[in-house]
C-alpha cells in the first residue's frame, strides 16, 4: 500500500484528529485558521477548538485579488497565477501558526482548506437558458501539502455541484453534527461578506435541517466604504451609519430583487450584492444626492432587512428561536439592534455560548467536514448530499 494512503487509514482508525480548518471569505480580509481536536465521526462527533489566528492580506493582495474576484470578465493568467498565490498565503499562515502554538507539522493529521471563493454560479440568478450551477474555489490543495507536509482536503463544494445543489452554504453539516438540540429552536447565523443560517428546528433530522445564503452581509457597506473613504475597510463600530438615516425609498429599491422570494435554501455572492448593485438602486429610487451617512445606515438596515425577511419565512412569535451569531457583522452594533427590532420574538446569542469563537466557527465546519471525509460513515445523513473534499498528499 503507498505510504501516504497508509498514514491516512492510521489517521482515519485514531480516537482523537487534530485538524487545521483554513477559511478565507467574501470579505477578502485574510486567511483563518483554526486548531481543532476531533474525536468520533457522525452524531457522536466532539470538537474541541484549541487555537484560532487571523493572517491579514496585505493591502497589495487584496486589491490583486479583487481584480479576479466576483467578475464576470477578467484575466485567466491572473487566475491561474493567484491559484498558487492563495495556496501560499494558506500555506504560510498555517507554518506561521504552528510556530506560534510551538507544534511541529508531525502533530497535525490534516489541513481542511475551504480556498478563496472567486466565482459563485447559480443557475436562478442567471438570465440564461444553462441549468448548471457553479462555483470555483482557487487555492491549491496539493500546493498546500507540500508546503507545510501535511495531507489537506480542499475543494469541498465540487460533490455538490455534481449532485445537482448550488455548492453553498456547505455550514449545514457541521451545524447539524455539532448544534442539534432538543430544547430551543435554533438560527447558526453568520454574517460574513454574505449572510447565511442554517436552521434547526427542535428534534431535528438531517432530511429536514436547512441552510441557505439569504442576501448580503458586510459586503455592501465594506465595498461602500471602501469606495468613499479609500483606505477603510469596513465600518468599524457602525461609526459612519450611526451618523446617517435610513431612506426608506432606497431600502424598498435595494430589497426589490426576486432573490428575496425565491424559496430557501438559495444561494447568492458579491456577483449580484455588488456597487453596481447599489448604484443602480440608488438611480432607480431618484437618490443620487444622498449623503454617504444615509447610505450606509440604509446598507445596514439592508442587511439586517434581508436576514429578518428569511427568518420570518421559517418562525414567528410562537416559536421563539435562539439565533447564535458569528462572523464578521457580529462585531457591528447597529446591525445586531436593527435585527433585534425586526425580529422581536427571537433571542439573539453568539457561537460563544456554543463554545465556539464567533470569528472562528467557519474553520470548525470545515475541519469537520475534513473529519468526516477522512473518518466518516455519513450516516448521520442519510441519502442526502454528502458534501466531502479532495485529498492532497504532500508527496
């Protein structure tokens, strides 16, 4: 038998994994990365989040990564280029963590590696006739492995795409092995460049859990922010939409897109919650003076407009469901009141009373997806989609 196939059956037989989960998202703000022991597979799984880190992107490498990210047109070279430059930045965030944990590659069993999400396809938000959907990842696996020396799965959304789903959101399996509970009515929320839940109603089984993208998260106001300031990133504290008012024409225009009554789960990304996006609302709803204070209260109260209106599709003031947040949009205090008032039945938490950092609970889903890939029966989902990922030796 190959060595490397070997060492991974040693791996699958163990009580106890450690795994690296790596997550860079819409928001391109760097790489995360996430020390994760695993024991178990299935419903008898058990995380333990050991160690978290975020590695900022240079300023440089987002500006080259938004030259290929969410384009409908751009430059194959670029990408072709950036596809090794992605796997270097995750290979060396992780040889940066390790040194910073004081581990030695040797101790880790696998790298789950979920790559930079540069294009996401979904048949129903096409005006064409093509019924396939698609999405592409960039960062490459076996570069991964043979940087750091550890075997990594990557490319997870690739399965889902070939059984006929929309690749995203793949937070339904974690969510369920990890989240499920008999006693409330669970929303796992993460408000990251887009927003998305995955739903567990009390007793729920696999068939009947569900995970969606409802519509934009940060992604609007950082783009926004970003394009009046030139040097911010993001709206740190709320501090520009605190200063505005929300214009209530321009919020009916941003919230008039079929994608907000198309029925869940649905899929969406930067491609359609875009500045062009916004401009062209602000044209059609006659606001071309509006100051950049209003539009970005608006952009907010967009967010949370969107989030609340899928909420409200599953739950209402009889059910009372704890929604545990996570992301980036967490952070943002006016975004969470503007949801606390329009979705008044339900309590709001983060993944912190789960035990799981806010920031870091996507590196946890996807070192458990790795988990599964290596050492799961998949039981745990019965005939549904099993979303697993492709495995890179590192020689």
């Amino acid at each position: 038998m190959n060595k490397q196939v070997s060492k991974l059956c040693e791996i699958a037989k163990k009580k106890d994994r450690l795994i690296i989960g790596l997550m860079s998202g819409t928001s391109l703000d760097g790489v995360d990365v996430g020390l994760c022991k695993i024991s178990g597979n299935g419903l008898a799984v058990k995380v333990d989040l050991l160690a978290f880190e975020s590695f900022p992107y240079s300023v440089a490498f987002k500006h080259k990564l938004k030259e290929i990210c969410f384009l409908k047109e751009t430059d194959l070279e670029l990408i072709s280029l950036l596809n090794i430059e992605i796997a270097q930045h995750f290979s060396n965030s992780v040889n940066q963590f390790l040194i910073q944990q004081n581990l030695k590659s040797e101790a880790i069993d696998l790298i789950a590696s979920h790559g930079q999400t540069i294009y996401h396809s979904p048949a129903r938000l096409r005006n064409d006739a093509n019924p396939l959907n698609a999405t592409l990842q960039i960062g490459d696996g076996d570069y991964i492995a043979v940087q750091t020396g550890i075997i990594t799965i990557s490319d997870f959304r690739q399965k889902n795409i070939a059984e006929g789903k929309e690749g995203a959101p793949l937070a339904l399996y974690g969510d369920y092995l990890l989240f499920r509970n008999n006693a409330e009515n669970r929303i796992l929320l993460n408000i990251g460049g887009i927003a998305n839940f995955t739903i567990l109603k009390k007793d729920a089984v696999f068939a009947n859990a569900i995970s969606t993208d409802v519509g934009p998260g940060n992604t609007l106001m950082d783009q926004f922010i970003l394009k009046v300031t030139g040097n911010k990133y993001y709206d740190l504290n709320a501090s520009m939409a605190l200063e505005g008012v929300v214009d209530t024409e321009l919020l009916n225009e941003l919230l008039n897109h079929p994608f907000f009554n198309q029925q869940l789960p649905k899929t969406t990304g930067p491609e359609l919650f875009n500045l062009k996006y916004l401009e062209n609302a602000i044209e059609k709803s006659n606001k071309n003076n509006l100051k950049a204070e209003d539009i970005m209260a608006t952009l907010n109260r967009f967010t949370a407009e969107g989030i609340s209106v899928a909420i409200n599709q599953i739950f209402d003031h009889t059910t009372h469901p704890v929604v545990y947040t996570s992301g980036g949009g967490f952070q943002n205090p006016l975004l969470m009141k503007n949801l606390e008032g329009l979705v008044p039945f339900a309590i709001f938490k983060s993944t912190s009373d789960l035990m799981i950092h806010p920031d870091a609970k996507e590196t946890v889903l996807f070192a458990i997806l790795a988990n599964e890939t290596v050492a799961g029966d998949y039981e745990a989902f019965g005939d549904q989609t099993k979303s697993m990922g492709k495995i890179s030796f590192p020689n």
